[in-house]
C-alpha cells in the first residue's frame, strides 16, 4: 500500500491508547522542523466534533503546516495525529481539503465539473474512472455554490473567488467527516466570501467538523464557533468567547497588533483585533 | 509481404520516427505541465552513463538489460537531483545542472578509456542515426525486424498502458499533488514511474534521434497540443498526432536537402509550434487578435 501507511503503522495503536476517540481531531506532542527549525513545537490540540473552528496566528506561525502535517504531507519529527480515534492514513475518505488556491497551476488543460469530480476520487480508488453518477454529485456540488453554468469552463478563465468556490464543491463532493480548508477566504470578493462561510455552517450544522487556516481576526467571531490560536506553540484553543481575548491574541500576535476596545466597557474580549503591518 | 515491409529502410525510417514520436509525446505530456521538461534534458544525457556501464558489465548495446539499466539511471538522476536540491543550499534548477552533466562526463569519460572500439561515439551519443536503423535487425519469430523498431514499439506500448491506466492518478497527481498525496494515490511514486518511462524511452530512442534530438520529442510536440486544447486527453492525442506528424514529414524534407533526417524531424516539430503559435484558435496570435476584435 502508500508508504505513508507503511511509516505510520503504529499510529493505530496509539490513537486507541489515547483514548480520545471522541474528538474529531487529536493531536499530541506534535513537532514540526524544517532543517532542525522547529515550525510547531509540542502541539496539543483536541477540537470536537461539529463545531467550526479557525485557525489563527501571524505569518509563519505554522498554521499551514498544521494541517499538511494532518494530512500526511509533511512528516512530523514527533507526535501523533488521530482523526476521530484513527490515524489520517487510515481515514483518507473521511478527510477533505482544500489547499491555497496558489497551490495549483490554474493552466491546467481541464474544466470546472473536472475539477470536481477529482473530490470523488478517493471513492473511487484506484483505476476506476469517474462516471455517470460521479458527474451527477459533482453537477449538485455546483449548483449549491452557485457554479453550475460555468461547469465547462476552462479554469483558466475563472475569477479568484470563482476558483474558490470550485474548490469548496470539490471538497463538498468528498463528503467527508472532517474538512480542512487553508485560507478558503483569501483574496475573494464579498459575494464569495459569504458563500464559503455559509456552505461551511450548513457543513457544521449537518454535524461535519470544519477546521479553517484563517487570516481575517475580525471576523473571526462572526463565523466560527471554535478557536486555536497557534504561534509555533497553541496560545490558546476553546470556544471562541472564551479564547477570543485581547491578551491571548497579543500573546500570539505581539506587538503586530492593533487592538481598539469596541467600548462595551467590558475586559478585552470584547476588542476588535486588527492585525498591523501585513 | 509483411516480412518485406520490414526490410524496407524508409517504411522503418518513418516507422521509427513516427513510434519516438509518440512514445516521447505521452510523457512528456505530463512533464510539460509539472514544469519538468527539463527533467527529460537530463535524463536524455546521463542515461549515457547507463548505457556504458550496462555495456561494460553485459556487452549488451540495445535490449531489455540496455533499458532497465536507463530506467535506473534515469530514476538515479532523479533522485540526485531531489538529494542536493533537498540541501538547500542551491535550487532545483541548479541542481538538474550538477547532476546530469556529471553523469554524462562520467559516461562520456568511461566511453573513451574502455570502449574505444564499440559504435558507441560522441556523435551518436547527441544525434543518433535514424537513417540507419534498418540495417541493425533481430529475428522475431520468423520476423526479420529493426532492433529500434521491435524496442520503440515495447516502450511506446508501455507509456501508452501507463498512460491509460493511471490516466486519473495522473490527472490529479499533476494538477494538485497535494489533494492526490491527502487521498493516498501516492503522487511521488507516479512521478517517478513516469521518469523510468521516460528514461526507457530516452535509450530505446537514443539509437535513433540521439540525447539531444529526444528532447525535443518530449517537449515540442506537448508544447504545442497546450497552445490547441484546454482539455487534457485532447492535449494527449494532439501531442502524439504533432510528434507523428513531424516524424514523417522531416523525413522527405531531410531527403530534399540531404541534411540529417532526425535533425529535421525535430525541427519540424518547432515547425509545428510556430504554426501553432501564430494560428491556434485560442492561445495563437491571430486566435487572441480575433477574439479582441469579436468583444469590441
């Protein structure tokens, strides 16, 4: 089978010892170097099911390589990961990501509806190709974001938050348990922003755990209802009211941040983060 | 009559250009749009190296020993080039230029100090010798066959199973490597399943068109199906129908000139995509001119 099955044989074992099958992802003393420069030092992040949840921190806080390292592609240098109680290797159909949308060449010689219909592939395994029934899950995935009478465009011809929402539909067509998404509000215009958040509660609401690199602080009450701030270490992980406060964000932040009290006249979390000089 | 249309040197002439052809034009498909085509470059010179060190241990010069030995060195170059790209201490790019010359000085060097006296020359080594390849013939079966042809023919068949078979794999491993790595279709391995192919074709070619001549099978004809189509299995045929077309139409040209017949295949493959760069519908000059005046 895959060589990341072969590597990660003994993560079974572990996930069960652990006994946190309850949570939708777990994850324990995990250690990411590049070159012996850690990128995530000792990382424990339990995040329930069917919540929504960001991940937020400055640049180079490793949020991206948090979830690549998730879905096995990096190798972590220590620490185990489990997807509802099983290492990610060995729930490949119950994962769905979305990469950056700079993460692949949008030249590519193909269509909407093809791009979609790659989110079936996991289901299909190996050597089967995608049929009729693939193109019908793929056609309702459009639909639901708005995409339907662009499905035989080329891409190359899409708009930044048309790509986007391609993006999503595949990820929607995984119908997976857990859905991963790094920066899906990046450069997109207003209209797509909102309907990448609603699919994303409408995902949550069906019981789906939603895990989100997220880089906008000010929205981040309005969306989500879960909260891991990460700075190389976890600053702080709970439901947003609780974590979402001015000290845990300068503790993550530093002195990058800006944060105006929104005059409730309460502590700090009342604040409006804004995150200076990007 | 099917023995004597093997024996015929300008049907095996254009049937072994036209086979190069196609088989270069399947993978570089793939290497086109990974931005590897360079990749072929080096592979096409160190397999030199292979190729004399195979020679040296077996005294083989073609055959199936001569092209699992390319397949190794082409995945040996590969891998070099990851190994020292992985340092960080020079790119990737720069890392393809330390390994393959030194590879191919190697081969080059062994060339010179132990076999001095084999066909194996410099010359063949860039250019190879289409014009001559009905004269090197093996029997199959009753069948008295070119040697490039019977081995062009294996390796077409092989890229063009690899091709149909991982057709999908291939798709997604191509255009988002890491969707394919998260939904375990093993991105990594395909890719270089795809360099041995292309090594395997590099040296089943190599006595025909030559390391240098090959390149151009693997890219232009690629190249060229990118500018006419937006769909990917349409860029496949394309490319194979281009680099055919090339093939067999260098052939009368080189003959008119009397110039080398695989140097005016390739350059029709660059005649092909000056065509199609000036006229294809969509991304060619004249297209991109037409279309501006149709939105006015």
């Amino acid at each position: 089978m895959s060589i990341r099955k072969l590597l990660g044989k003994n993560d079974t074992a572990q996930c069960h010892r652990l006994h946190e099958p309850d949570q939708a992802l777990h994850i324990e003393d995990l250690t990411v170097a590049y070159e012996g420069k850690p990128v995530l030092w000792d990382i424990d992040i339990n995040i329930p099911p069917g919540v929504m949840a960001a991940i937020i921190g400055p640049n180079g806080a490793g949020k991206s390589t948090l979830i690549k390292a998730v879905l096995g592609l990096v190798r972590p240098t220590a620490g185990h990961i489990c997807i509802h109680g099983h290492p990610p290797a060995e729930s490949l159909r119950r994962i769905a990501y979305v990469p950056q949308r700079s993460a692949v060449d949008w030249d590519f010689p193909t269509t909407v509806l093809d791009v979609v219909m790659m989110g079936r592939y996991a289901h299909l395994g190996w050597f089967r190709w995608p049929g009729r029934r693939e193109r019908r899950h793929a056609m309702e995935a459009l639909e639901s974001v708005g995409m339907a009478e662009l499905s035989h465009r080329q891409i190359s011809q899409l708009s930044g938050g048309q790509q986007q929402r391609v993006f999503l539909a595949r990820a929607m067509v995984q119908d997976a348990d857990v859905y991963f998404l790094d920066e899906p509000m990046a450069g997109v215009d207003a209209t797509t922003e909102k309907t990448v958040v609603r699919l994303l509660q409408e995902l949550r609401d069906a019981g789906k755990t939603v895990i989100v690199v997220h880089h906008d602080l000010q929205t981040v009450r309005d969306y989500f209802d879960w909260l891991v701030i990460l700075n190389v270490r976890v600053v702080a992980q709970g439901r947003v009211p609780e974590v979402y406060t001015g000290e845990n964000l300068r503790r993550a932040y530093g002195g990058r941040i800006a944060l105006i009290d929104s005059g409730t006249g309460e502590d700090s979390s009342g604040a409006v983060a804004r995150e200076a000089s990007r | 009559m099917i023995a004597s249309f093997f024996l015929q040197p300008v049907a095996m002439i254009l049937l072994t250009g036209a086979l190069v052809a196609a088989a270069g034009a399947l993978v570089g498909t793939f290497l086109v749009l990974q931005r590897n085509s360079m990749l072929s470059d080096a592979i096409s010179h160190s397999i030199v190296f292979g190729i004399v060190v195979v020679w040296l241990l077996t005294h083989a010069q073609s055959g199936p020993v001569q092209i699992l030995g390319a397949a190794l060195t082409g995945v040996l170059t590969v891998f070099l080039t990851e190994l020292v790209a992985g340092t960080r201490r020079v790119k990737r790019d720069a890392a393809i230029g330390l390994v393959f010359p030194a590879l191919f000085a190697a081969g080059v060097l062994l060339l010179n100090l132990y076999a001095r006296d084999v066909h194996i020359d410099t010359h063949t080594v860039l250019l190879g010798e289409i014009g001559f390849v009905w004269l090197d013939t093996m029997m199959l079966g009753s069948l008295e066959l070119p040697q490039a042809v019977v081995w062009m023919s294996v390796v077409t068949l092989a890229n063009l199973i690899y091709v149909l078979m991982f057709y999908k794999e291939l798709k997604l491993a191509t255009f988002d490597p890491q969707l394919a790595a998260a939904l375990g279709f093993a991105p990594t391995a395909l890719f270089y399943v795809l360099l041995a192919l292309t090594s395997t074709t590099a040296v089943a070619a190599f006595d025909a068109v030559g390391a240098v001549l090959f390149i151009a099978f693997v890219i232009v004809p690629p190249a060229t199906a990118y500018l006419l189509t937006d769909r990917l299995s349409l860029m496949l045929v394309y490319s194979v129908l281009i680099g055919v077309a090339s093939s067999l139409s260098g052939y009368p040209v080189a003959v008119m000139f009397d110039v080398s017949v695989g140097g005016t295949m390739a350059a029709m493959t660059g005649v092909f995509f000056l065509l199609a760069f000036l006229l294809g519908p969509r991304h060619g000059l004249l297209g991109r001119e037409w279309q501006r005046r149709r939105g006015e």
